[in-house]
C-alpha cells in the first residue's frame, strides 16, 4: 500500500508539502480532483495519479487550468467535496471561472491551491496571487509548514462548508518542495453520488441572480472576517530563548514561509527588544480588530511577507482608519524586497535595517566572509535538451530548412531550451499557448518567415484556439507542433492525446493531426524529427504554403523511452565516433551539442553513459564518422 | 562565532540531476524519524532532470527553517566536484567539505569550449578556506561495492564518517536497510561501509 493511503492515524512519515496536502485531500474524503500539471505543484497529480483509484476518488489530468477548476468546482456545486491545484499562472487561466464561482458559492467544501513561485524558479513570473483572493472575496489560508499544511486542508473545508464558498489555499515553493514529518489522520471516505437540487436563481449567473449572489457574498465577507478574527491559525507567538524583554515592543506581522525565516532570526539572534509575532495562517479575509490590537501592543510593527506588499498595505490602512498611532514599517519604506524568495538572512537584513531607521542598532555576530579569488575557471551548467532529446533533431533539421532567417515565437516546455546555443531558437514567450497567437501577429508585420513551437500538452492547454484564430484569419506561419507524447517538463503526465487517463484507465487518445485539420489548417504533416531529411524537407514545404501550415514532429521523449527500454530489460546500441573518419571540423558539437558529446584536446568522443542511442549524430556528421558502435566492438 | 545557529546541523547537497540526493536525504529522514530528531528538508527540483544543477539542504535540530543564513552550513557534500566548487560561498572555516571527484561535464564544457577546472586545483581552492576537506572517487567505491548506482550511498557513508551528523554509524545503518529495496541491500550497505570507512580512517 501506498505510504499516503495507510489508515494509521498518529503514524510520523516524512514528506514533501505536496505530499502532505495530497494525503490530506484524501483524509478529508476529497470526492473530485482536477490539474493541470504545473510546477511547483506537479507532486500532488503525480502521486493522485498513482492513488487516486484506490483512494475511491475521481482524479483527472485536465486539458488546462481553467478546465480543472470547473471540473471540481462542479462537483462541489452539486455537494461533495472538490479539490484543484494549480501552479500561480494557472490561476491566470481559470479565474474566469474562479471570479464568478465566488458568487455562487458551493455546497460541498471546495479548496483550489495556488502554488507560488517567488523567485521564478520554474516559473516565467513571480505574481502574488493572494490578491486573487483579495480580488474575489474568497477565504484564503497560507501554511508554513507540510503538517500545518495537512491541518490547514481540514480547516479549509471546514469554512468552505461552513461559508459556502470556495477557499484559496496558497502556497510558496518553498512549502511545496520541503520535506518535514506529518503526523497521519483519520481518512474520511469519499462521497456516493449525490441527488442535484437544483437553485438555478443560485447557481445560473444571469445578470438578475449576479447582483443578488454578489450582495450575498458581501455579506458574507464580514462573517469570515469574525473567522479570521478567531482561527485558530491566526495566533500570536512569543519567542522563548531570546529577545523576550527590552524597552522597545517589536511587534511582526508574517505569515506562510516567512514565518519559517523570522524564528531562525529570533531564536538566534539577540535583537535587543521585545518582540512578538503575529503568525497569520488565515489571511483573506484579514482579521482587523486582531491586528489592530497587536499593533496597540507593540512601538514598532514590521510585516514580514514575500511578494507584494499584501500584509503591509491592509495594516496601514487599517490603523490609519481606526487613528492607532503605531508605526508599520516594510517594504514600502524600503526594508524588504519585493521580488525573489527570503531567507533568515534577507529577514534579519530587513529587521536590523528597520530598527536602524529609529535609531536602534542591533549588535549582529560578524561571521566569516571568504575571500575567493576566483583563479580558477567555473564553467556554467545549464539546464539543457537531454541527449536523445526529439527536440534537438527538430531544431537541427528546421536550421538547415530556414538557414538561420526567420522569428521564432516559442512556448513553455521543456523545448524552451532551444533559446540555449547552439540551437537559439525562441525569440518571443509570454505563457502557454502563447506561440501560436504571437505566430499570428508577426506573421502580419515581420519582413522573415514566422515558425511557432508548441508542444503536444500546451497544444491541448490552450493551442487549440489561436491555431482556429490563424486559420480563420489567414495567418501566414508554421506552426511547429513537438509532440514527445507526454507532458515531459513537469514530470511525465499523460494528456488527452495519450491512451490513458489520470485514473490509468484506458482513455480516447485524441489525434493532434485529425484536431489540425478538423480546424481547416490546409498543410498539416506528420514526421519523425530523429530524421533529419525528412524533418528538413516537411519545413521547406511548409515554409512554402501560403497560409497556416502545421509540421507536426512525433517522437517520444527519450526519458520516457529510456524508462520503458530498461523495464523491458533491453539494452540500446550506443554511438560512437571513428578518430579515422573524423576530420574535427567540429559541426557536430557546434551545430548539434548532444551532451553525450565530448572533447580531448581536438578529437570527438561520445560519451556511452550518456548516449541514448537516438541515431541523430550520424545524419548530422558530415565525414560519416559517427555511427552505432560495432557488434563485439570497442 | 562562525555559525548564527548553534543548535542545528545544516547539510547541503550539491550535484547534478539524477546523482540521488532525493534518496540520501529519504534516508536520512527515515532515521530522523526513527531518533525523533527534527528535520526539515528543502529541494530545488526545476529543472534537474535537464542536467542542471541541484540542491538539497537537510537541516536537523533546533530548527523550523527549511533554509539556513549562509554562514550556517555544517557540512557541504559535491556529489560532483564543479558543483562543489561552485558552492563554495556557503564555505566557512568550520565547514566540513566532503567532495565526490568525479566529474560530469557541463553543455558549457562538452559543447561550448569552455574549460574544466583541474580536480586537484578545486580541492587545493577549496581546502584553502576550509580546515576539514575530505574527497573520494564515490564511482570508484561504488563498482567496488558492485553497482555504480549506489554512488550516493558511498557519499552517505562519507557523510556519517564525518561524524557531524547527530546519529551513530549504526542508526544511519538502519536507515539503509529500512530505505532501499531488498534486492539491492546488499550493494548498499557495502557502499555505505566503504564511503564511512574511507572518510573516518582519515580523521
């Protein structure tokens, strides 16, 4: 049995955020889930979709973020208890859904997590999406830890019953991808089917029904404030070993993983106040009478918070309205940053810089600054295209069909990493979907021929509705579909053109060449870019048609087929380079850059560790003096 | 004063993609739990399946932060030796280094012309600023342990061989045997000897 799945309540396992959050959905007898993968959010579908069935829970991979929401959001409507999780941009995608939902409410308990990424570490922004809560009048909690993450999905179902309103669960990288021990609880099994009793005056959002639903959630928010004034997340922590007395009362407002950051400070460095923390887990609506009071009890207050300045804004609002003389300091005075992660040392930074501004000086211990002299060479290391990677077959094939002039408007994928020399391709990203769209409007004013990227899952995310948008319009572009099979940069999910669902179960794999041309596109080809001929004779037509053409190259991602060739216990010729044949002309390593390739002075080797046998280098030497290594040879 | 936090052991692993830092902080957890010690563990996962770099920072004791200040790391482990110069801001004088020497070229290197640094020259660099630098071929010790897989496991044993860890070689022992399939017991528990032994011979 799966660790998250056993029915043993009190037992400690260690796990990552995602997991705890996963194991409480199922604890809390979550009935409908629905993602869309998106990093750092992925674990949560990859472990539902190994447990999910067993769990007795509905579990789907949905075509986008937008789509999972409704999903969920759905089965809540109807009564039982939904749960859809998102990276923060994909909240971009499903707000639609999400602003109105907060009209209707639910009727079983609904939590849609966010997962931020403050300092972009697998993301193109780092937007603070606790204003969406903000926004949309919706509760939201923000953990600090993976058990009180688990703690905090009972708690949000709770309210979300409680009110019968959907609740935002936001969460940081650094709550997702950290591992800490939780404590197992009672598992709640999931809902039968229920009976839809219908209030459409509810739940039809005409416009008669949208302004009465939104005088019922403005009514609301003052309820769920008294909440917030009383959860039990939102509590007041007093530090034990130091900074328990002085003359001056340091009060801080943190919550989420920056709470995390201001004990390391306080339990560690003598500040030489008094201080006390408002720790916020509940932090939409705000508590104010909570505020207000910590803030009277405190000289100073700081709010300590990553991203914007959410805590720190609604405090000084607050004590300005109920004239509470007590000076809020944060990033709006320049104290913390808005942008990237913290960490103890931005937070004591913050603090120290804070208290200098009114005159106290905080005696920090010197540590030990090395001084290196950077004599030796520290060559970068790149994320790159895997060796065996189709992409890098396709990119090879299309620079020779293009010979290096055209706009490349490029997607999100693992295939980005084309922006990377010597391949360089990708000249405009904005978010998913995006290639195509963009495709579109260069194509009208750019004086180059115009090839978008796109992969197989962001062609089902949102591709689909830009490629009609070209069609439709007669936009004169590629479109470069790179279909590897599966959803590869967030960890291998299978989408809708694959045979099988979020379940396992077997599915209706839809087929990406029929959707084009269903859609009209006029030249639509299939080829296998580990050829490269073939693959360069596709784009040469294509950059020929008039019009929207779509080159569609189909090979599985060499990870995937690495994975399935080791269970099968085969083995894959390795490649070699013949020193006799080799005239070191370097096209290989300065056009193609396999990562199994490697040098020795002037001579080419391959390196058989990494080769992943894709064939592609011999296509690409031009003295025919790489190929499989000889049976019985090397 | 070096470190700002006395009371807790911060370890941070660097390496590359696919070296099995994942499974040594697992097993390192499972004897946490088993001690009752406080852990928290943070990941940087990215984009490490690409070939990039990777980072894993285990922290055990007084402790909530899953990140340190930067002056507070106990030990360094480079499962590759680029990565563990790379790291080397995070070095104070009391920080034990422990650093695998086998290389893994970078695209940067492969590709793109750029020179790898000597390993004696990043090892003499790096012993330069801390007083406990231990290194060792982790390849080497693993085809001895009979699978050049259980790479991570040597570095493991490496690690307890430091004796900067709050746990005894036979509680990390333990947490072997209860972390990796049975099949491949035997492989790591002889990697895990060897990494001990051949860093705790050295003290």
């Amino acid at each position: 049995m799966h660790p998250l799945l056993e029915d043993k309540p009190g037992k400690k396992i260690l796990v990552l955020g995602n997991e705890a959050i996963t194991r409480a959905a199922i604890e809390a007898g979550v009935t409908v889930a629905a993602t869309y993968p998106g990093t750092p959010s992925s674990e949560i579908g990859n472990t539902l979709h190994k447990i999910a069935k067993e769990a007795g829970m509905y579990f789907e991979f949905s075509t986008n973020e937008k789509v999972a929401f409704e999903t969920a959001a759905a089965a809540a409507v109807a009564g039982v208890r939904a749960f859809s999780f998102m990276k923060h941009v994909g909240l971009n995608v499903a707000a639609d859904a999400f602003m109105t939902l907060a009209y209707t409410g639910v009727r079983g308990g609904f939590v849609i997590l966010t997962a931020d990424d403050p300092g972009c570490h697998s993301s193109q922004n780092e937007q603070d999406n606790r204003y969406f809560a903000k926004m949309s009048g919706v509760p939201m909690v923000e953990p600090s830890s993976p058990e009180e993450a688990r703690k905090m999905m009972h708690y949000a179902y709770e309210i979300s019953e409680k009110f019968e309103e959907p609740v935002l669960f936001r969460t940081t990288t650094r709550m997702n991808h950290v591992r800490g021990v939780i404590e197992l609880g009672e598992i709640r099994p999931p809902s039968e089917r229920v009976h839809f009793e219908k209030d459409p005056g509810r739940f039809v959002t005409i416009p008669s029904n949208a302004r009465k639903r939104h005088l019922v959630l403005l009514d609301l928010i003052p309820r769920m404030r008294d909440e917030a004034e009383v959860s039990p997340f939102n509590r007041v922590v007093v530090p034990e070993k130091m900074n328990t007395t002085g003359d001056i009362r340091l009060g801080l407002i943190t919550s989420g993983v920056s709470f995390n950051y201001v004990m390391e400070v306080l339990n560690n460095i003598d500040l030489g106040v008094q201080v006390r923390v408002l720790k916020l887990g509940m932090t939409a609506p705000l508590p104010e009478d909570l505020i207000s009071e910590f803030c009277l009890e405190n000289d100073l207050v700081l709010t300590i918070e990553e991203g914007e300045a959410y805590l720190e804004e609604f405090t000084k609002t607050i004590l300005k309205e109920r004239n509470i003389p007590t000076q809020v300091l944060g990033k709006r005075d320049g104290h913390f940053p808005i942008p990237n992660e913290y960490n103890p040392d931005i937070v004591l930074k913050g603090i120290t810089s804070a208290l200098d501004s009114i005159g106290r000086k905080v005696d920090v211990p010197e540590t030990e600054k090395v001084d290196w002299d950077g004599s030796i060479p520290e060559p970068p290391r790149p994320p790159v295209l895997c060796p065996g990677c189709p992409h890098r077959g396709t990119y090879f094939a299309l620079k020779r069909a293009t010979k290096g002039k055209a706009v490349y408007p490029t997607d999100i994928g693992c295939y980005t990493l084309g922006i990377m020399p010597p391949q360089s391709v990708g000249d405009v990203l904005i978010c998913m979907g995006s290639s195509a769209g963009s495709a579109g409007g260069l194509s009208r004013v750019v004086d180059e021929p115009v090839i978008a990227f796109m992969g197989d899952s962001t062609f089902f995310h949102t591709g689909i509705p830009p490629l009609v948008n070209a069609v439709h319009n007669g936009h004169d572009f590629v479109l470069n579909i790179m279909d590897n099979s599966t959803t590869a940069m967030t960890g291998h999910q299978p989408h809708p053109g694959l045979p099988i669902d979020g379940l396992g179960d077997p599915a209706i794999a839809i087929s990406i060449e029929k959707v084009c041309k269903g859609l009209g596109v006029q030249f639509v080809k299939t080829v296998n870019p580990l050829n490269i001929k073939e693959t360069q004779k596709a784009f040469e037509e294509a950059m020929a048609f008039k019009g929207t053409s779509v080159v569609i190259t189909k090979s599985p991602c060499a990870l995937l087929l690495d994975r399935n060739l080791r269970k099968a216990g085969k083995k894959r010729v390795k490649y070699t380079v013949d020193q006799e044949k080799c005239r070191k002309c370097d096209v290989c390593t300065k056009t193609f850059a396999c990562p199994a390739f490697y040098k020795i002075g002037d001579d080419h080797y391959i390196d058989p560790d990494q080769c992943f046998s894709c064939g592609v280098c011999e296509q690409v030497c031009p003295f025919g003096a790489m190929g499989p290594i000889p049976e019985g040879g090397e | 004063m070096v470190h700002l936090n006395q009371n807790a052991c911060t370890i941070q692993i660097v390496g590359v993609g696919g070296q099995g830092a994942l499974t040594v902080s697992k097993i390192i957890g499972a004897a946490a739990i088993e001690k009752d010690q406080q852990i928290v563990v943070s990941e940087i996962h990215g984009m490490a399946q690409r070939g990039g770099v990777v980072q894993t920072t285990i922290r055990l004791g007084d402790t909530i932060s899953p990140l340190p200040f930067s002056s507070d790391i106990t030990v360094l482990v480079g499962f590759e030796p680029l990565e563990a110069y790379r790291a080397k801001q995070e070095i104070t004088s009391e920080t034990v280094v422990l650093v695998s020497t086998d290389p893994i070229r970078p695209i940067s290197v492969s590709s793109m012309g750029q020179t790898y640094p000597e390993i004696d020259s990043i090892l003499e660099e790096i012993g330069k600023h801390t007083d406990c630098l231990f290194s060792l071929s982790s390849k080497e010790k693993a085809l001895e342990a009979g699978d050049e897989r259980v790479k991570n496991v040597v570095m493991l044993g490496a690690l307890v061989g430091t004796e900067t860890l709050p746990f005894t070689y036979d509680e990390m022992k333990r947490a072997v045997e209860a972390s990796v399939p049975p099949k491949a017991l035997e492989a790591n528990l002889k990697a895990f000897d060897l990494g001990y032994n051949e860093v705790h011979d050295k003290k």
